[in-house]
C-alpha cells in the first residue's frame, strides 16, 4: 500500500514539474495533479489500453512514436475530466507526454521505484 502511495505521489510530482516545463500544460496545485495523475492512470487502464491495442499495427510501423500520440490523447482526455488540470492544444499535450514519461523515469531511478519493464502509474512505459 506505501508503494502505491508512493509511485502515486511521484506521478503527480511530474505532472507538477511538466507544468512548469511544458506550456501549455497547466496544473493549479499538487491537490490537482493528485487527482490528475489518478484519473490517468484510470483513462490509460481502460480507454488507453484499448487503443494502444486497436493501433498496434500502426505503432510498430512508426516504430513505437505513435504511442506518444495516444498518450497525448489520453493526457487531453483526463485534463477535460479534471477540474484546474488545462492542456491547451495537441502540441502540449504531445510534448507533455514525451516529458512527463522523461520525468517519471527520472524520479522512479532516484527513488529506486523502476524496474525493468515495469509500466508506470499514468500508463507511461519506458
């Protein structure tokens, strides 16, 4: 359960930190990105999954790149879902994804919380 606690606390640390990196990409307080990066990890889990799933095909034709894009759609997703969470346009949203997978990879080495292969809560893979 402190794992989960944890690893949910790096999540939203990220999306904190892509928000000050990335404009565009808005969040109004940690309370948010809380909320923000659960609602994530709820919209990669399911709608997420199915169109990384309906889209493979395409994905290992562009070598994997077309995973950021869905991961920008997600992000774009949980921002309509979340009150004070804003991603103004797909560019935003496109980069935040590619930044906060960077940040999330960072933050889980630091911390020890990464092993190999592991997915990260928000539905960022390495």
């Amino acid at each position: 359960m402190v794992n989960i606690l944890i690893n949910w606390f790096l999540s939203a640390l990220s999306l904190m930190i892509v928000a000050h990196v990335i404009r565009g990409f808005d969040v109004t307080s940690f309370t948010t990105a809380l909320i923000a990066a659960l609602v994530i990890g709820l919209v990669n889990a399911t709608v997420g999954l199915l169109l990384k799933i309906i889209t493979f095909p395409l994905t290992l034709l562009k070598l994997g790149v077309f995973w950021i894009v869905i991961n920008a759609l997600m992000l774009k997703l949980a921002a309509t879902l979340v009150p004070g969470f804003t991603i103004n346009g797909f560019f935003p949203a496109f980069f935040g994804a590619i930044v906060l997978s960077l940040v999330n990879i960072f933050l889980r080495s630091v911390t020890g919380r990464y092993s190999a292969g592991q997915q990260f809560p928000g539905g960022h893979c390495a």
